[in-house]
C-alpha cells in the first residue's frame, strides 16, 4: 500500500521482490491481495511481451527443437520466431489463479481483470464461472461485476455465452441491475440463440417499470441491426408496440423504427403510413419528432398523407416542444421541394411562424432555410444546391453499446465505472514489442553459495554413509531372518563393511558432482534442493533403523524357533544364508539410494527353504508390511457368520428383488376431446384432439394423440398435413397427409408426440394446400402416463424407495358423495392414466403408472378416513409428482 501511494511509478523497485510477492500471496491478507495483484498487473504490462500476438505460437512445453534436424532449423529460422512465454509471467498467472475461490468479492474481481489484461486469450475463459458465481451477492456487488462483464461480452461473447441464462432478468432486481444484464443479453445474442433473448425481450416490454422497457425496445432494436435475419420480424413486433397503452413505449418504439427503416425505407412505406395515422395520439415529444423526420425523409413515398401532416403541424406549431417545431420546419422545406403545388402556401405560413418564435435556434433555423429554398434576388448559388442538401441520402445510424469505449479504462476500477478518469487513475501501460532482460529478477548472492556448497556435499556424504551402514545391515540381517536362524559374524561383517564402503564411494562421487552443478546455481536453488535432499536422507535413516530394529526382533524369535525345530535345518539354513549373503555383499550396494528395492530383490531369487521353515517365512513376510507392498492375508476356513445373518441371507431370493412391473391395459374414461383449431380462425377447417390412453405405436417413449378434422366449408380442402414442427425439444411423429376432405366430412388420424414429461405444449403448423394455421397440443400431466401392475409388496417396496424429496402429499376433505371407493377409483383414473393395484387393506387405494418418456415409475396412493382422504404422490419427476397432486386434490374435493 505505501509503494501504491509514495511510488507507483518506480517499476525497478520490484524486480527483486516479484517472484517473493507472487509466491507469498496466498498467504497474505484479502485486502494486501488487492494490492499486490493490480501492482504486479502493472508490472507484468512493462516487463514482458504480449501473449496476444496473431501469430503467436504457445511453445512452452515444446521439446520440438531437440528432436528437429539441421535442415528444419534452418527452414524454421526464415520464419517468424514463435511466441514463448516467460516463466516469470506464467508464475504470476499460476500463482493468481487459485484466489478465483476467494471469498472476497474483491480478490477475485482482481484476478479476473489480470488475467483479461495479462493472460493470454484461450485462457481468459478460466475466470468465467468465478464472475457469474459473484451474481449471487448484493446488488452493490452485482453493479461492478455486471458492468465489468458488459465489457468483456463485446469483444468475446464466447466466454459467457454458456452461462446466458445467469444474466436473465428477475423481477425483484433493481432497475441499473436490469440495465446491465439486458446490456449483456443484447451482446450475446448472435443467430443461434437470437429466438431465446428475443422471447425474453418480448416479457420485458410489458414490465411495469417504464425505464427497462424502454432500454428493452433499444436492445431489440440493436439485434435488429447487427442481426439481419431478424430485421422484419422486429420491425412487425415494434409496430404492434405502437398501439400500447404506454406512452413511454410507443415513443421509444417509434424512435427505434425510425433508425431501423433507415436501413431499407422503400420496403416499408406502409409502415410510415401507420406512424402517420398514429400521429395524433402520440404526445411524447422525441416520438413525435421522429414520425416528422421520417415523414420528410421518405416523403417520395407517401405522397398523399405528408402534406395532410405538414397541414395538422401548422395548427399546432406554437404549441409544440422545440425538438417537434425544428423537425417541423424541416418537413416544410422537404415538401416544398418535393411538392410544391400543395405545400407552398402552408410552408410560407409556418416560416413566418419560426421567425417570431420565442427560441433562438428555431428563429435562426427559419431564416437559413427561407434562404435556402425560396429563391429571389438576395439569395446567392446555394439555393441551387437545396435538393441535395435538404434530401441527401443519409447513412443509417449505428447502434452501438454504451460499453463499446469502455476497453480503454483497467477493468475493476473507479474510472471503468464511471467511464471516466478519476483522480489518482494509473493507465496500463501498452505491452513492449521487446522483453526486457529477465535477468534483474534474479536473486544472487554468489559469495554465500561458494561458502555453503562443499559444507551441503559434506552433511550428504556424511549422512549417506551412515544410511548405507544401516541400510546394508538391516538388509543382511532381514536375510538372515528368513533364511535360516544362526549365521557366522564374520560373513555378516564383510558383507556389510563390503557393501558400505562400495556405497560410500559411490555416494562421494556422485555428490561431488552434485554440488559442482549445484554451485553455478542461485542462492535460492541450492538451498531448496540441500532442504528437500536432507528431508529425503532423514526419512530414510529412520525407515532403516526401523528395519534393522525389526530384523534384530525376528531374529531372536528366528533363534529360538530354530531350536524347537531340530539342528538339521538349521545348518542348512545358516550354509544357504552364507551362500547368499556373499553372493549379493558386492551387488547389493550398486543402488546405494534404494536399499528397498535391493531387499525386494533378494527375497525374489533367494532359494525356497525347507517345508519345516514355513512358519518362519510367514511370520517374516508379515514384516515386509510395514516397509514394502501389503502382503494378501488369508481368511480363515470356519464360518465367521452369526446364525441370524444366515437365517437372512438364506431367506432372500433373486425372484423377490426384482419386482414384476408391467404394462397394463388402461381403465376406461369417457372421451374428453380438445380444440385444436377453431372453424372461424380456419376458414371452415376445424380440428380437436384427445389422448386415447394407448401405447403409441410410432414410439416407446411417445403419448398417442388422435385427431379429429372437420370440414365446415363449402368447398373440399386439399392435402391437409403438418408442414413444420415448430416446437424445440420435442419429437413429432406427423400423421399422412389427408389428400382431399370433402364439405361437412370429417376424418380421424393418429399422431405421437414426445413431450419429454413436460407439460409443456408441443407447436406445430397445421396446413391445407393454401393456408397455414399455428396450432399446439397442451397436454394434461395425467396424460403422460402410462398404467402398469404390481403387487402390494412391489408397491411398498418401490414407495420406500422414493421418500423424502421425491413424495408429495397433502389431506383433502371429500365430499359425501365421493365418500365410497368406486367413486374414489374412478375420480383419480379419470384425471390420471394410472393403474389400479389390488389392496387388502379397506380405506387404502393404490395406483401405479410410469412416465412414458422416461419410464420414471408414478406411485398414487389415498388413505380414507371418514370424510377426509390423506392423498401421497411418490416419483422421481418432483415436478411431475407436485402437479399431480394438485389435479388430484381438486377432483377429489369436488363433488
């Protein structure tokens, strides 16, 4: 902090400390984070290259340039040298990376901005979910976090694209969150997913909070532009707009139509005729404006109704705002040039309105263009040019973001947010086309390494040798153990002297070397790495004094069971154990480092002993456990299993656990059909539809549909089909076209439509051979099953399966006359395709179905009591489960 405030600019005092800064901080405070990572932002912007470069090529890790011959090298050198990034600029991207987990809102708005403005492009995504998790905060948080993504979003929509529907607006955010989130909708929106930002739009416009609806009608304007797919639809949406009871939308509507129609005029005149009509019950002054200057502009091509404007204009010009008398004058001058015959006396009257008029800039606006149109003998060689002043072809405007120029403040800080300089404001600096020398960043103190590196090399020899003798002992004595109980001193003493010595001159040289390649080191390297060798030379002087204490025990124990066993064996043991022990004395030691897998080794190819011995292996390998692989333990042949756990496990069978859970055939119900198409809005064609509750035969995991077409014209309609299946995310199987449906006939065809288990209505487009009609299938939730049967076990056993977050209930009270079970059966079979599962319990009605897309298995059950019925709905499908039961409920509680 006191660098920050004394001394921003002196980079030179931090080439020291920067590695130091950015491996300590994730030990220091939130707040000194903060700190320390927009310093070293800075910092890494001055000292090294751009990772941005178009021809960048990441050859970090690339070992490319060993393997390639001295023909490709030279190839290579014509080229561009390839992009590799400093170590030192990958350390500060590393070691910033994990505080994207903070919990200090703060920290990881910090690194989010180092790593936009540092990293290099395919990594900037990695921040993406830290900066939507922070949307879960307070709005105070919200406001910076938004605006910062608004910024991002225009140059790489890609990294929030995924997370779209983060940035939805709610109804209890604040008025600037709804701003910043349609802002960063109406910037990812691109041609894939245009359809689902602008069905959100279309919500937005008819919020009550007139200032986010008008910022909507803005946004939909913008995709309009930089989407050309679009364009009309979204000019027909804004003109239906136009009709709105609401001021504040049909102005801002207008003002978006006007900048929309300047991109195709010729094409639309019938929507300025539209305006034009609407003129008079427009009363915002922008809006009103706007209908005038796209009247005058596009005059040519409504000739009969703006001189009818210009005349309603001339009524009312003292009483309008500046903006409208301005447009209005220049609506006159365009008329009288276009139409001068029945424009000329009404563009006299209003000039000489202007000229009198209490604003300045109407008074001067007057004057130019009396000038400029009507010629006499003052005006001089502009009055010849007016057409093409007054009529030029003008470009259509660009909508842009109010975050386009936002990029040039750092992201996070007081100026982005403000989107000015605030006092104290210290730019990023542009990135050098040359890397400074790394070199200053090196830490050397060289008389401390020459004075410190023989003394490392001297603690590892000495410590070495003392591991070799207990590492060579140990392993003697191990063998010892297991080979055969009594062995002769001497040949434990040569062999371990032998191998020690061999160990230690190797151990010598190979630290000689060591510390030779360590002396040209850094100060910091050489002490790193004596830490880290005297760590791993204490761990394994402790795990061998282990071994040895262990082999000392085991051969005690060896000793004395040598003796029980007969002197026989043990001679020949002790001559096998002798034979070996000098046999591996000179090899045992050529891995001076590993001393377990030398003992791994001698007990591979060490010879079998006799059967006698068996025991005493036995208890030896089960020493191996604590240093070397866990060994298999063998259980024990005798029956470990209490009597009632075997009574249990002897009483379950195969058969019992899988429940038979089948299809069955559903109950009858009266046929409930619904209208699809209705005779008036089909130009004599009518359709309805109902679910006939059998398996669809188009589909395992379709609900069959059957629908019905009537004729009520007076003439035959041809090749009646569904052209286009409008719905997303649903399977439609379509019926054969009808070719010819005579009048006042009808005809019934099958269809299967997949809804996902969702209630949700399947869109389609129902067609004849000249018209088009947009029809949809709205199922019920209880059409989406399927009946099946079980047992009462299988459906206790099921129902226990799905408790706790999967069961729905609720009591209802009954009517008398749904108090008797038919009733009952029948009430819930006509809201739901269940089947019905045999109870032998009275009051207790159960019913089972499965959901025909998923299969996910849909457990009814009603308990009676007196005039009330306790009513239990268990599935997966929780959604599914809650809507049931409320269809449920209200059958049952009517009469």
């Amino acid at each position: 902090m006191a660098f920050e405030e004394v001394c921003p600019e002196r980079i030179d005092l931090i080439h020291k400390n920067y590695r130091k800064l950015c491996n300590l901080l994730m030990d220091v405070e939130e707040w000194g984070q903060v700190v320390i990572i927009n310093m070293l932002t800075r910092y890494a912007r001055t000292q090294f290259v751009s990772p941005w470069r178009e021809d960048g090529v990441f050859e970090e890790n690339s070992d490319k340039a060993f393997y390639d011959s001295d023909e490709e090298k030279k190839e290579g050198a014509a080229q561009t040298k390839p992009y590799v990034m400093d170590p030192d600029h990958r350390l500060l991207l590393r070691c910033t990376k994990p505080l994207l987990q903070s919990r200090n809102t703060a920290v990881v708005m910090c690194v989010a901005q180092l790593y936009w403005h540092l990293a290099p492009k395919h990594e900037v995504s990695i921040v993406t979910k830290s900066l939507v998790r922070l949307l879960r905060s307070h709005r105070e948080v919200q406001y910076v976090v938004l605006q910062n993504i608004a910024t991002m979003s225009i140059q790489r929509k890609g990294m929030f694209e995924p997370f779209m529907k983060s940035f939805y607006v709610r109804s209890t955010d604040a008025t600037h969150i709804k701003t910043l989130k349609l802002e960063i909708l109406t910037n990812l929106a691109n041609e894939a997913n245009i359809s689902t930002i602008l069905r959100e739009f279309q919500t937005y416009v008819k919020s009550q909070d007139k200032a986010f609806a008008a910022a909507t009608i803005q946004a939909i304007g913008r995709c309009a532009t930089n989407i050309s797919e679009i364009t009309d639809a979204c000019l027909n949406g804004l003109v239906l707009l136009l009709s709105n009871r609401d001021e504040t939308v049909v102005a801002e509507s207008v003002v978006v139509i006007k900048k929309l129609l300047q991109t195709q005029p010729s094409q639309h005149s019938d929507i300025i005729k539209h305006m034009a009509k609407l003129f008079d019950n427009i009363t915002v002054p922008m809006a009103r404006a706007s209908i005038l200057w796209l009247i005058g502009e596009y005059c040519e091509h409504v000739p009969k109704i703006a001189p009818d404007v210009l005349r309603k204009m001339a009524k009312t010009f003292t009483s309008e705002e500046d903006i409208v008398k301005l447009q209005t004058v220049n609506l006159a001058a365009k008329l009288y040039l276009t139409n001068s015959k029945q424009t000329k006396l009404l563009t006299q009257y209003i000039l000489n309105l202007g000229k009198y008029d209490q604003n300045y800039d109407i008074r001067d606006r007057t004057r130019f263009i009396r000038q400029l149109i009507v010629p006499n003998e003052k005006s001089g060689a502009l009055s010849k040019y007016a057409r093409r002043i007054l009529l030029a072809p003008k470009p259509a405007p660009v909508l842009q973001s109010a975050f386009k120029d936002r990029d040039r403040f750092q992201l996070g800080t007081l100026s982005h947010t403000l989107n000015s300089k605030a006092t104290g404001y210290l730019e990023l600096s542009d990135w050098p086309d040359v890397a400074p020398d790394q070199s200053v960043r090196n830490v050397e103190v060289v008389e401390a390494v020459k004075e410190w590196a023989p003394t490392v090399s001297k603690t590892k020899a000495a410590k070495s040798d003392d591991d070799k003798f207990y590492s060579d002992s140990g392993e003697e004595e191990e063998a010892e153990g297991s080979g055969g109980g009594s062995s002769s001193g001497s040949s434990e003493d040569s062999s371990s002297s032998s191998g020690s010595d061999e160990s230690g001159s190797e151990e010598d040289s190979e630290e000689k070397s060591d510390s030779s390649e360590d002396s040209d080191k850094s100060y910091s390297q050489s002490e790193k790495s004596s830490d880290s060798g005297s760590d791993k030379k204490k761990k394994k002087t402790l795990k061998n004094k282990k071994l040895q204490k262990a082999s000392k025990d085991s051969e005690s124990d060896g000793g004395k069971r040598n003796g029980q066993a007969g002197s026989g064996s043990g001679s020949a043991s002790a001559s096998s154990e002798e034979s070996s022990s000098e046999s591996e004395s000179g090899s045992g030691s050529e891995s001076g480092s590993d001393s377990d897998s030398g003992t791994e080794q001698k007990r591979r190819t060490k010879p079998r002993p006799p059967k006698k011995v068996e025991v005493k292996d036995c208890e030896m390998s089960l020493l191996d456990l604590d240093d070397f692989s866990p060994a298999a333990v063998t259980t024990p042949k005798s029956s470990i299993l209490s009597p009632s756990l075997l009574s249990d496990l002897q009483g379950l069978s195969l058969s019992s656990s899988t429940p038979a859970i089948q299809v069955s055939s559903p109950v009858f119900v009266p046929v409930h059909s619904h209208e699809l198409l209705h005779r008036m809005t089909g130009k004599g064609l009518a359709a309805q539809y109902h679910f006939p509750r059998q398996p669809c035969i188009y589909g395992d995991h379709m609900v069959s549909v059957q629908l019905t077409v009537n004729n009520h014209g007076d003439h035959a309609l041809e090749d009646i089909h569904i052209s286009e299946k409008t719905s997303t995310g649903q399977s439609i199987h379509c019926f054969r076209p009808i070719e010819c449906l005579e009048p006042e006939a009808s005809a019934t065809v099958s269809m299967g439509v997949d809804f996902n288990d969702s209630t949700q209505a399947a869109g389609l487009q129902l067609c004849t051979k000249t018209d088009t009609f947009s029809v949809s299938i709205q199922p019920t939730v209880g059409e989406l099953l399927l009946p099946v049967t079980m047992t009462e076990q299988d459906f206790s056993r099921e129902q226990g399966k799905l408790q706790g977050m999967n069961e729905s209930s609720a009591s209802v009270t009954m009517a008398p006359e749904t108090v008797s079970s038919q009733p009952i059966s029948k009430k819930v079979v006509s809201v739901a395709n269940v089947g019905v599962v045999p109870s032998g319990q009275d009051g207790v009605h159960r019913f089972a179905a499965k959901l025909v897309s998923s299969g996910a298995l849909v457990l009814v059950c009603v308990v009676q009591k007196d005039s009330s019925a306790q009513l239990t709905v268990n599935t997966e499908r929780t959604i599914v489960g809650s809507m049931l039961l409320r269809e449920l409920q209200t059958a049952l509680g009517a009469p």
